[in-house]
DNA sequence: ATATGTGAAAAGTTTCACAGCC
DNA sequence: GGCTGTGAAACTTTTCACATAT
C-alpha cells in the first residue's frame, strides 16, 4: 500500500523483478495507458475503475484486478490517481525510456510509418530507413536518408536500435527479419502480412496484418447481419 | 461428414445460420484463412491439423477443435482439404463476396491504405476516399478523386458502401464515426488512436492503433530482458 | 458514503488422451 | 500407421459479492 514507485508485490522469483503479468491483463494495458494519458490531458486527478472500465468496455472488477497485478494500488473510497498510473504504466511497458528503431522498407506504407507522429510522442525515434529501390536510395523520407539495405548490418554497428519496423513485400519479409535477428535486433514491428519463424529466442514480433484486419470487420458486420 | 458445402452443424436457433462461434477461435479465424491461402499458392491438396498449427504457433488439437466449431470436418488419416477450408472460411467471413469501401482521411496513412494491395486481393475495393483539406480535394490519390467531406452523406447515397476506413486525427475521429454511423455505414476500421463511442448497436468497429503495437512490442521485449 | 482488494464461483479456453475412421 | 473428433481434465480469465479502508 505504499505511496512509492510501483513494485512487483512480494515476488517469488529469485531474479529480481518478475511481476508475472497473465496474457490477458498484458493485452490490455496499452488500452488502460492510452485512455489514462487521455484524462490526464484532460486534466483528471484520480479515476475509479468502474469509469475507467466503462470507457474501455471492461467491468470494474477486471480493472481492479489488472491493476493490482501490476502492484498499482489505488484509494477506497476515492479511486486510482491518473499521474501515477500513467507512469507506472509507462515503466512497466518500457515507454518511459527512449528507443531507437529503423525502418525496413520505403514504400507507401513505410513512408506513411516514417512519419507517423504517434510513435515518436511516445518515445519511439525513428534513426534510419532502408530500402533496394536504387532510386528511392540516397533521398530524404520524412527528414531520414533511405540507406541501401545492404548498409543494413554496418548501420547496426554505429547506432544504438532495439527495434525495426518491418514494411517490405511479403517474399522479402523472412529474409529481412532473419538479418535483424542476426545483426541483435531485439523486436519487430512486421507488416508483412507472413507468419515469419524465429531461428534464435532472442527476437520478439508483433505482427500488424491490415487486410486481416478489414477481414475481422467485415466478419463483425456478417455476424451482426444474421444476428 | 458429407463432403459438400460446409453446414453450419445442425443448429439449434430459429433463424438461418448461427454458429456461435468462441471469440478465441474468431480471433484465429483469419490466421488459418491467411495460412491456407498461402498452402493453396504453394500447391498443398491437404494439410493435417498438426502441420497447420505449427505455423501458427497453435496446438493440433486446437486447430481440430476451431475448425469442428465452424463446421468444417477433415478426413481421419488424411487431414483436411485446403481448398474446402480455404473457400469455406472465406464464406464463414464474408470475404468471399466484394466489399465497397470507403475511405475518411487523406494524410500519409490513408493515402498508402488507399494503395495498400492487400485490400483488393481479399475483396475490398476503395470506391471513395474524403478529406477537408481544401488542396487535396479534387486531387487523384492512388486513382481515386478526393471529394470534400461535406460531400460524405450524398455520395454514400449513390454508391453502395458497407466499410469505411477511418485515418482522420484523433479530434475529429468522433464527429466522423458519428456521421458513418447515421449514413449506415455498418463498419469502421478505424486508425485515430482514441476508443470511439457508439450510439447505436448496428456498427462494428475494429481498431488498429499503430503506436499502441509498438507499445506492445516494447513490452515484450522489456519482459524478454529481465527474463 | 464510496470505492478498493480479493476470496470464491462461474465461465471460457486449452490440452490430454484415446476411440474410431481412413 | 496416421489423423480426426471429442469426452474429460487442467488451466486461465472473468464476474460476483462483500469485508475493509478512507
């Protein structure tokens, strides 16, 4: 019940910090910081879970019991204060340090990720891109010179990156990830609509597929249609 | 066991087709489809529940159970027929017919989403795109002329539209809903990173928000290092 | 008075293990 | 022999309901 900074309750791990986060508190704690760091903007103090819950379509209970996994405590009778969630939640994801991150793949997508404003508002730095296209090689993207990718691994020597976005055709995908994985990349962000396989288990992947996603909207509305 | 169309199994609702689908196998509906795609490309006649979920990361067990709910059966000592699957998943999603969509928000995401291949190749085709800026309207983006937003009620009066993609800022993501949700659209794939409200129940929403992944990728590469 | 924190129950999901079919 | 289909067990997640804290 301490005022303090967040720590992983007790802890049964002989490591330090194991706070054993269960898969489905893990998906929803950039929902929980997303909607967080929208009160605090909008100037609230403390929130309950119940209205935190509300607003993400998640009962209260659920709130409380995310919340108290992640060692965050909040007041009865008054609610969870917003200023230090947020924080705490931030440190928890990592997002309250910097990261650096390349972009592998200049096409529309990628240059429309180059410059996507949501990633550096929350501590992702874009520090170069990459491409094979000979003429998009040498121009500026978004303020960012396209490298060739074969400058892929001695860049990766010079700078200090944790995470790769990964924006090139399918058939090129696996082949582009096993460099990264290879060169110590330690997370991929693949739009590449491919199940790529990991070789080592030191790489994560997050995969963003966006015709899969239209699919899951359009099985929504057929679902809804024959209620 | 019958060979033919796949059949809702023998279903116990008054009205037509209700499979009562898990959320868990949904979510892995589009996973299995975006696989058996890639078998079918690849020249695969069956493939064996254990095999497939291997891909996936998924156990065999699992993969027999999803594909019995839907009402899809395999041969015992064979495996399943791809093509069977592969059409019948795309019935039991709606991607099997062509979806008209359109799209809210011209900036550098709408413009590489108005391109993005992967849309077309699984049924949805961009029939309008809109925007508010007064020196985009009228332009050509990726062969499609973008009209006034004002424009938005009386266009979907004259073509038939039942998705629109949403890739406005955050602020005006709501207003925008909104409007679709009057004009009747039935579903928003929406990329402003805010939850969106609903005032009636007959639009589905799926939310894509970029900055949100690479959260998630941070995390679990941050869970990866403290091991 | 109001909201948290949490045992305990309920619901949902995954995995095991094996009978039955090809 | 090899693989599906599925009861039953194991595990995870959600919800209820209430004692406890401010």
């Amino acid at each position: 019940m301490s005022k303090s900074s967040p720590r992983p309750k007790p802890s049964q791990s002989s490591k330090e910090s194991a706070p054993k986060v269960s898969k489905a508190t893990t998906s929803r704690l950039v929902l929980y910081l997303r909607e967080l760091q929208q009160l605090e903007r909008s100037g609230y103090s403390t929130v309950r879970s119940i209205s935190l819950g509300k607003q993400l379509g998640i009962n209260d209970s659920q709130v409380r019991r995310d919340l108290g996994a992640l060692g965050l405590a909040g007041r009865p009778g008054v609610g969870y204060s917003v200023s230090e969630l947020t924080q705490s939640i931030r440190v928890i994801l990592g997002t309250d340090r910097k990261w650096g991150v390349i972009l592998i793949g200049v096409g529309h997508l990628g240059q429309a990720l180059a410059g996507y404003r949501g990633f550096a508002e929350q501590g992702f730095h874009l520090l170069a891109s990459f491409d094979t296209a000979k003429e998009k090689i040498g121009t500026k993207v978004m303020g960012i010179t396209v490298l060739s990718l074969e400058k892929l691994e001695s860049t990766l020597l010079k700078i200090q990156v944790q995470l790769a976005i990964v924006a090139v055709p399918s058939a090129e995908a696996q082949e582009v990830v096993n460099r990264l994985s290879r060169a110590g990349v330690e997370g991929i962000l693949n739009f590449a609509p491919v199940n790529v396989k990991l070789q080592q288990g030191n790489l994560s992947v997050v995969n963003v597929d966006l015709a899969l996603e239209l699919q899951r909207l359009a099985f929504e509305v057929v679902k809804k249609d024959d209620e």
